[in-house]
C-alpha cells in the first residue's frame, strides 16, 4: 500500500503537468496519455481503498470478509481503460482528418519527463502485482502509461526530424489497442471470478480424479471449484466411502491431495455407501440421515 501511494502521488502530479503540456505543444498522444493518467489517479485511488477495505476480519455477514472488493476494483478499471481508448481513437480520426500544428520541442521535453516519472512507477509495482488482481490492474495503468510516453517520445523525434504531425494520432491509435488488450484481460479475469468459474489452472476432470485415487472413496458427485479472491481457491464436493468410521483419514487424504492443485479451502461431505444405494431405491426418506464429516 505504501508503494501504490508513493506511484499515486507521482501519477497525480505528472497528470498536471503533461496536460498543460499537451495543450501548450498540441499534441494529441500528451493529452492522450494525461487522459489516462486521470483514470490512473482514480484507479490508484480505488485501488488503495479497497486495499484498505479488503483488511478488514471476516464478521457475521460477510464470513470472507471484504476481500472481493479488490476484484470489482479491477473489473471498474478494466472499464475505464476500455472508455479511455475509444476516447484516444476517436480523436486520433478527428486529428487524422484535420491535422493539429505541434510544438515538437515542448512535445519532447514533456514526453521524456513522463517516460522516467512512469518507468519509476512501474519499477515501484514490479514483482509485487503478480497473483494480485487489484495491483495488477494499477501495474497495468502505470505500463500503458509508460507505452504512451515511449510512443510520445517516438512522435516527438519524428515530428522533430520530419515535421510529419501524422504521426502524433497514428502512434495514439496504437497505444490504445495495447490499452485495449490489458483491459480484456483484466476484465476476463475478475468477471470469473465474480461467476465463480473455476480457476484457469485446474480442471474439474483432475479434481474427481484426486479424489477418487485416495483409497476408501467409491464416488464423487456435486463438485465445485471457485476462486473467492486472488490466491484463495475454495472447493466442495460429496464423497461416498462405505464405512464412515474410517473417514477422518480419507478426509485428510483428500484435502492434501487437493492441495497439489493450489485449493486451500476445501469443504468435503462424507456418504455412505450403504445410504446412497437405499437413497437410489427411493428408501432414504424413511432412513436416518448418514451422518457427515467436514474437512477445512
């Protein structure tokens, strides 16, 4: 959290400073990339709060506690990276139809103090947004930020050298479709976990498989995977032995085999085997309820 407020700090300050410099030197990608620092400050601001909300314990109504405030953090930034590029395309064929005079000089001065106040930024959220939805969706706000400035650099030089002001839209065009690309997959990622889609890395075939390989275990049925927040996997599922007397060893069999696949939670209710076949013959509403075993 320390980090993400230092890269805040920088990121709003800069935001001022290049929008001014845009629209003293004309260009497009400037104004482009202190638009997008705008929706930076406010991802960062997001992300900060709910970072602080997210450590709030687990109470009575809400037993995950405030953990998947993060991902609608990351789902709101995906969409504002999403508006923020269409923004860009729009008035790039705007400034294609009817091209802007630019002041390279102003241009590159401004471009290179962005490319170094955005390289720190992104050197402050490196190796700590991996795993981490929330932080990854600011990592990727600061790394399109830093594209926009290299781009700006490159229009900068070329307008400079050529006088080509073309080229100042066109490389915007650019930068966002790569704007585009991080914002689906920060989108795709927090939408299922929000549906509780199981997670990318395991199949729900392994998952019976393991299971059904620990000795004792004659069936699985009504299995489900989901990720609660980034890093936590939970799973529940039903599990028939024929002997519930010998459960807490099949219990724990399956939960460490589980945990191979990166399932922390897991949630598992023992059957027998004698009442699930009565069951099946319609039988099990005139029987005792089997009784249950639970491992977390």
């Amino acid at each position: 959290m320390r980090r993400l407020a230092v890269v805040f700090g920088l990121t709003f300050g800069f935001m001022i400073v290049e929008a001014i410099g845009g629209w003293i030197a004309g260009s497009l990608a400037l104004l482009a990339d202190a638009g997008h620092m705008l929706t930076d400050v406010g991802a960062l601001g997001l992300t900060l709060l709910t970072a602080w909300i997210a450590q709030r314990p687990a109470d009575g109504r809400k037993t995950y506690g405030y953990l998947r405030w993060e991902i609608l953090a990351a789902l709101v930034n995906g969409a504002l990276l999403f508006g923020l590029a269409a923004w860009v395309v729009i008035e790039a064929i705007s400034r294609v139809r009817q091209p802007h005079e630019i002041r390279g000089g102003i241009f590159l001065v401004v471009a290179v103090a962005g490319l170094i106040v955005n390289g720190i930024g992104l050197w402050l959220l490196h190796g700590r947004h991996a795993g981490h939805l929330n932080t990854r969706g600011a990592y990727l706000h600061i790394m399109s930020d830093l594209l926009g400035s290299v781009g700006a650099v490159v229009a900068a030089l070329v307008i400079l050298a050529t006088g080509w002001t073309l080229i100042d839209p066109l490389i915007s065009v650019a930068l966002s479709l790569l704007i585009l690309f991080g914002a689906w997959r920060l989108i795709r990622d927090s939408t299922d976990i929000l549906l509780e889609a199981v997670p990318a890395h395991i199949t729900m075939g392994e998952v019976e498989a393991r299971m059904q390989a620990v000795p004792g275990v004659v069936a699985v049925h009504d299995l489900h995977v989901w990720t609660v927040t980034n890093g936590m996997v939970a799973m529940s599922g039903h599990a028939v032995v024929p002997d519930l007397s010998v459960h807490p060893g099949v219990l724990q069999a399956m939960q460490g085999s589980l945990r191979g696949l990166g399932i922390g939670h897991v949630t598992i209710q023992l059957e027998a085997q004698d009442h699930c076949a009565e069951a099946d013959f319609g039988l099990g509403a005139a029987l005792p309820q089997p009784h249950h075993g639970h491992a977390h």
